[in-house]
C-alpha cells in the first residue's frame, strides 16, 4: 500500500485503546486517518478495533470508494468523508459507543453544560444530533449542520463521533467527551450541576486559542450553558408551564358554558 505503516500503526494502536476502555463492543466503531487532498485510510468492517492488524487498512477516496485493501470498507464511511469535506482542517476521525456518553445520546440530552473548566476550552459545547439511520447518507445529513462549529457531536440513540487535527487530537477528544459525560451523571445522581458563572465560560471560550484550538474561518464554536443561562432557561419553563394552564384552565371554563364543544 502507498502509505505510511507508522499511521496504520498508530491506527491499530488507538483501537485497541478504544476497545481496552470499553468503549466498542464486538466490532463496533471505526476510525480514519486523512493522508493528503484525495486519499482516507481508514478501520474495516467487521473486525474488532481491538483485534486489528496493520495490513486490515483500508485506502478510499474523499467518496469512500475503496482504492486499496483486502477487506471490505466500513459502513460508516461517509460521515468521514462529510467531516473532512466540510473541515479542511481536520485530519482524523474516530466514531464509537462509549456507554455513558451514549446513553446521554440515547436519553435525548446533550453535553452543553459548563461544569468543567477543561471540558469548556477542550469541547466547548458537545451537541446531539438527530438519529440518522447508520451507513446511510441520512447519518451524515443530521450530522452537517453542526460540524462546522464543534469538535466532537453526539448521535442521538448511536453513539460519538470526534475529530480533530491529528488522530491523537481526535482520539483525545472522546475520552474528553466520555469524561465529561461520566462527571455530568455522577453530578445528576448528587442533586445537579452547580454551572460556571458566563464570566467565567466567556473568559474559557477566549483561552481556547492560546491552548491551540483553532477552527477554520467563519466558525462560531458554542458556549456551554452558563448558571445565568440556566437560571432564566427555567424561568422561561416556569412561564410557558403557567401559561399552558392558563390556557387550559380558560379552555375548560369555556367547554362548561358551551362555548366550546367536542
């Protein structure tokens, strides 16, 4: 193959990892590796990512159309490919199921509180995104709308999906995501988050330059949701709650004079 065998190492060696953590099941997840304009390598379908060999890579194209490789490709393929068409800057990416973030995914919640210090400069904000059905074009379609400004996404009864500069950035990207979710549950059981103040994430978001996060022109990476965005998110609950009785209580007051019937 025309590549590098140190990338499909380093390649083998993450998905070892991602296997040793417990964050793939059987054959599950995939992983790739931009090496110039036009080619992808990238992990096979249906083997484990911790059982994988050097020589089971995968080279395609920015299409997922298959240009070397003894296996088949994975399913997958073309959220890869959307993420590098859309991200000039992004070199690898790294899809799997780690459980509690998965399960935040699968309960219908995104990770976009600011709770971490580390997990505001390293993520920003991790949105969820609507199920689309896996290796389908539907996958990648839910996925676009927010790839532009985040680094790592939830897929909503699916799992993550993280990318970055460099396999490493990227790998490290999820074990963020995965951490972050695994503090968020414990924060839940206890009672709930106590929110950084937006002073606190503004001046977060302004230092995640000088830590070499970079996003290309015209991105507008998310805030998390500060204790003063909460505050008046509830707030707004309260009254749009009061008011559906209102509504309801006028509504049923007019059904017992007739004004309305069934």
């Amino acid at each position: 193959m025309a590549f590098s065998s140190k990338i499909a190492d380093s390649i083998v060696e993450v998905g070892k990892l991602m296997y040793q953590k417990g964050w793939v099941a059987a054959n599950d997840g995939n992983i790739s590796v931009r090496l110039d304009a036009e080619r992808i390598l990238c992990t096979p379908t249906g083997v484990s990512k911790g059982m994988m060999n050097p020589e089971d890579m995968l080279l395609v194209d920015l299409e997922g159309r298959k240009l070397e490789g003894l296996r088949d490709c994975t399913t997958e393929i073309q959220m890869h490919c959307t993420i590098y068409k859309m991200r000039a800057d992004v070199n690898s990416v790294v899809h799997a199921h780690p459980p509690v973030s998965t399960g935040f995914a699968v309960a219908g919640r995104a990770l976009n509180l600011a709770i971490l210090p580390e997990a505001v400069v390293t993520l920003g904000t991790v949105p969820l995104a609507d199920y689309g059905l896996p290796g389908t074009p539907e996958l990648s379609n839910q996925l676009a709308p927010y790839i532009p400004n985040h680094d790592a996404l939830l897929m909503a009864n699916h799992g993550v999906v993280c990318y970055g500069e460099s396999l490493e950035k990227a790998f490290f990207r999820l074990e963020t995501v995965e951490h972050l979710a695994r503090i968020s549950l414990v924060a839940e059981m206890l009672g709930g988050p106590r929110l950084l103040p937006r002073k606190e994430v503004d001046r977060l978001m302004d230092a995640r330059s000088r830590y070499g996060i970079q996003f290309p022109a015209g991105a507008q990476p998310e805030a998390p949701i500060a204790a003063e965005d909460m505050i008046a998110m509830k707030r707004e609950e309260r009254f749009e709650m009061t008011r559906q009785e209102l509504v309801s209580m006028l509504d049923e007051v007019l059904r017992s004079r007739g004004v309305f019937s069934n």
